[in-house]
C-alpha cells in the first residue's frame, strides 16, 4: 500500500515537475537517458573537448606539433593546467545563463556530470587537495540568491570527493561586468576583483571551478590570490570554454 501511494507521489511530482531538457525545454521521457538529464537530440549536440588540446587552458587546438594555443603563447598564465569539458556552443549558452541567472540551479548536477565524464579522472591524477569556486560579488548574491559556480563546485566536490572552500577567496570591489570590457580592461578589472582574509592555509595545490572560460583573466586573477596563500598548484575547470562570448 505504501509503495503504491509512493509510486502515485512520484507521479504526481511528475507530472507537476516533469524533468526537461536543460538545453531545449523538451519534456524528457521515461525511456531516456535519465543519467544525463538531457534529450538525445541535445545530447548528440553536445561538444567535448577532444584531443590534441592546449596544455595549459586545456582547449582544442589544430595541429599536433603545438603545446599551446595561441592565446596561452601570449598572455600569463599562473596556474599549472585547466581541463575544460565542452566547447562552448549555443545550444549550451540557454542553458547556462539559464543556470546562472534564472533559479535553474538544479543543473549543476548534470553540468557537474558533464565534467566529471569529460575531465574527471586527469583532475582526480593532477590531485587537488580542495575545489574552490570562483566567487560573485555580495550584492550579486543577494539578487540572484546563489552563485552558480558555488552550487557547480559542490556537486562536483561530492562526485570527485574533494572539499570545497567557498572563504578562500572573496570578491572585493564590485567589478563591471566583463562583457563592457575589452580583454586588457578585463585583465584590469580583475586585478583588484579577488581578495582574501586568509593568510595560512593547509592546502597546497587547489581546482578552481567556474561554469565559463573565456579570456581567462578571472581564472588567472583567481590563481593569483590562491599563490599569495602558499596553495602552489593550481588547476581550473569549467563546464564550457570558448571566445568571445
Ligand atoms: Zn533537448
Ligand atoms: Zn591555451
């Protein structure tokens, strides 16, 4: 009796709360993959990064005889390697502003999955010791509520069962938002966007986690604060990698 009420309830919640696909909205069925929580369609549209890639930003790059992109040859990087999941797409770009500023947080577990299938095992082999999301501004907090990145790094923390530390950095000044600005001004901004209260940490190597690369400044600015800190290696991921977006 009680398992049929149960089966009743769940079909109650899910006719009240189908599961759609995070990318085209469509209301998924039974018989699909339910592990992904996304439609075939969608699903065969995904982009993830294949090999021969960047090493150090981790994105694709042309030809076998380069180590690095063309980006990574020019501009700092600090941090030792990142390991992207996905080009970036625009059947991915709903979906995650979607996830960042309209409440969907509830697809951090299938963006959180999509990492763990395309980079999980060469982040569990570089061996951060914790995952540190990267952080929003206070008063973007209280807007939107959350921060996506937080919500991304936590299910990411509890797959890879790593810790997450969300007070290593904090976002000081309130920055403009990085779409206004050209890559050096971005670079700027950045500079003085990230601060920390903690001098002494037990960690020496960390996986920054953020849902977007682009430039990269964020992540480098990020990495900046995690050395002043004594953490010497440090990696990112991220959900989607791509330019100008
Ligand atoms: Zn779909
Ligand atoms: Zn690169």
């Amino acid at each position: 009796m009680i398992d049929k009420l149960r089966v009743i309830g769940q079909n109650i919640g899910k006719l009240m709360f189908p599961s759609v696909c995070p990318l085209c909205g469509e209301i998924l069925e039974d018989n699909q993959d339910k592990e992904m929580y996304i439609c075939q369609d969608c699903s065969q549209k995904l982009k993830p990064i294949k090999p021969p890639v960047c090493l150090k930003c981790g994105q694709e790059v042309d030809g076998i005889e380069t180590d690095c992109c063309s980006d990574c040859a020019v501009v700092t990087r600090s941090y030792v390697k990142g390991f992207p999941a996905l080009k970036y797409s625009p059947e991915m770009s709903k979906c995650l502003s979607d996830f960042k500023y309209h409440n969907m947080r509830s697809y951090a577990a299938f963006l959180a999955d999509i990492i763990v299938r395309e980079r999980g095992k060469e982040i569990l082999l570089a061996g951060p010791e914790v995952i540190v999301p990267v952080p929003v501004h206070k008063s973007k907090l209280k807007v939107r509520g959350y921060n996506q990145a937080q919500v991304l790094g936590e299910e990411l923390g509890r797959r890879l069962k790593l810790p997450v530390d969300t007070e290593l950095i904090e976002r000081g000044v309130k920055t403009a938002p990085q779409k206004e600005l050209s890559n050096a001004q971005r670079e700027e901004n950045l500079k003085r966007a990230f601060i920390s209260s903690r001098k002494i940490v037990e960690y020496k190597s960390a996986l920054i986690v953020d849902d977007i690369y682009t430039t990269g400044a964020t992540v480098e600015a990020c990495t900046g604060v995690l050395h002043s800190m004594g953490i010497e290696d440090v990696y990112y991921t991220c959900v989607c990698i791509g330019q100008g977006l």
